[in-house]
C-alpha cells in the first residue's frame, strides 16, 4: 500500500499562508482579484474554473469570468486582453490553453502585461523559469508538484527523476525545477524508446502526459513517488489522472491520488499567485 499525497494537506498549509496575505492587502484597501479568460466549451477548462472560482471565495479573492466563443477573432482575444492589463483592478490573469487552432497562440500570450502573469503564459516569465532569475511567476502545475514534494519531504538531491511529458505548460518546466532541487532529471515523450524501462530507474516520475491512464504497472517500481499532474474527464464525466491508479498504487512508496492531489494544489497556488501580484501593487 503505498502512502497517499493528499492535496488537502497541501493546500492546507498554503490557504493560510494566502488568507494573511489576502488580509495585508485588504487592510490597504486593496482587493486581489483575479481574471479568468475562457475561449469555449472545454470541459477541463471548465473544471479548472469551477476549481479556481470555489477556490477564491474560500480564501477571499475576488474572481471575475470572460467567456468567449470558440470562434473568437485573433483581433476580439487581443482587444480582451488590452482590456484586462489596463485595468488596474485586475491583479492576475489565467487564460486557459490550449487555445483554438485558428488562433496564434504565441502571440496571444505575449500579450499579457508581465506583472499579471501568473501562470507564467509569456516568454518572458518562461525564462525565469530556466535562467532561475525571480521573473514573474513560475506555472502554477508544475509548482504545485514541487509543493507537494517540499509539504511531504521528499528530498530530490542525488536522486533520479523522469518526466513523461514535455509541454511547456508542465513538462520542461517541471524538469527545470527538479533540476533546481538537485535532481538528475530524464524527460520522456512519444518519440522516447521503451518509456517503461526508463521510468523504472526513476526515483520520483513526474506524469504529465496527457493522456488517460497511461502509466501502468510496467512503468514503475517499489519505492518510487509518483506524482500525476493528468486532469482527464472520462466518458462519465469524472475526474481521472493519467496513471492507472488501480495497478500502481500497490506497487509504489508514494502517489497522488486524482481527483485530490495535483489539481487541487495547482488551484490555491494560483490564487496565491494572485495575491502575491496584489501585494506588489501595494
Ligand atoms: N493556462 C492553463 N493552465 C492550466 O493549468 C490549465 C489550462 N491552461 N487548461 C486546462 C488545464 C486543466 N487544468 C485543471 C486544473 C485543476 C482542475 C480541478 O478540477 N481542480 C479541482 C480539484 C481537482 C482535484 O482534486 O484533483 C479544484 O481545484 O478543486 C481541473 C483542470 C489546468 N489546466
């Protein structure tokens, strides 16, 4: 049986932490406030804001919605964006991506006034990322497993981590802070040669896939953390992870159960975002 990594500790420890920081800012008459952008229907963009939104009544952060259609203009998207950074208000902005295809992303996301980025969406936060120079805000999923890695003690130096995935959401830079905290980091992908091999000499194995359950039994060994960033809505429309948490679980040390481990950390770290970007105004 292995040990469970329960979110709920997590962000125990960090809502605290955030409802002081809420109430400094209050006291300043200041309201953090966050905005979220959402271009359609995606149903995990959809949880991912149902999740914030509970999240910043909770800890007092006010939270305002765009919704725009799937078929926005490049031009609309630019204009809300313009919108949003001139409005003093506004402290952070989260926009969900992927975005639709017709749309040029890597525009879209430089568009964003640096000092509301707080899931690291431009270039420019991105760097801070890898140069290890304070640039903004790190990406909130991949800081939420260095948390849960820290809340629970699990040291990473001298040890081998695999990553299985390499978006630039979650994947490259969850390997750069690995990397910070002294591991020995492997990324895989689609195109990596026997992937289960691989992630058996891992120490921790960080799982963004992006894919339903496809990290089984093969993958894994006695001892291991794993950690499953994977948000899937399956056909039934609940919550599952990326690893196939019925045969892993026995195996390893340590796991994040879905839902209740990433995704509920990645929620109270952005909101924390918001308010550390709150408090820099003051
Ligand atoms: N720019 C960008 N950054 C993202 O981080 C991002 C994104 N776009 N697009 C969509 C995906 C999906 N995603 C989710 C996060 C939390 C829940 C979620 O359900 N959270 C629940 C808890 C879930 C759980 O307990 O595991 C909550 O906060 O209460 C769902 C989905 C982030 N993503």
């Amino acid at each position: 049986m292995a040990k469970q990594l329960l979110g709920k500790e997590v962000t125990a420890a960090l809502n605290e932490r955030i409802k002081a920081n809420v109430a400094a800012c209050q006291e300043k008459g200041v309201n953090p406030t966050l905005c979220i952008i959402r271009v359609g229907e995606n149903p995990s963009d959809i949880s991912y804001e149902k999740g914030a939104t509970k999240r910043c009544e909770t800890l007092g952060v006010a939270c305002e919605k765009i919704l725009l259609p799937e078929d926005v203009t490049q031009e609309d998207l630019l204009a809300t964006i313009d919108k949003v950074n001139k409005d003093s208000h506004i402290h952070g902005v989260l926009l969900f991506r992927p975005l639709p295809k017709h749309l040029n992303q890597a525009v879209i996301e430089n568009a964003l006034a640096p000092e509301k980025d707080v899931d690291c969406m431009t270039d420019l936060s991105m760097s801070g990322v890898f140069t290890g120079k304070k640039i903004g805000f790190p990406p909130c999923t991949p800081q939420a497993c260095m948390e849960i890695l820290d809340h629970y003690q699990i040291d990473c130096t001298g040890k081998k981590a695999v990553v299985i995935g390499r978006s630039l959401v979650v994947g490259k830079p969850a390997a750069m802070m690995l990397v910070k905290k002294n591991a020995t980091v492997t990324i895989c992908h689609t195109k990596t040669v026997d992937m289960p091999s691989v992630a058996r000499e891992a120490d921790i194995i960080i799982v963004a896939a992006g894919r339903a359950g496809v990290v089984g039994a093969e993958y894994v060994k006695e001892g291991q953390t794993v950690i499953d960033v994977g948000i899937n809505v399956n056909a039934e429309g609940k919550l599952c992870g990326d690893v196939d948490y019925a045969a892993v679980e026995p195996i390893v040390d340590a796991i994040t159960p879905v839902p209740g481990g990433v995704g509920s950390v990645t929620t109270s770290v952005l909101v924390g975002h918001v308010v550390e970007a709150a408090m820099r105004t003051l």
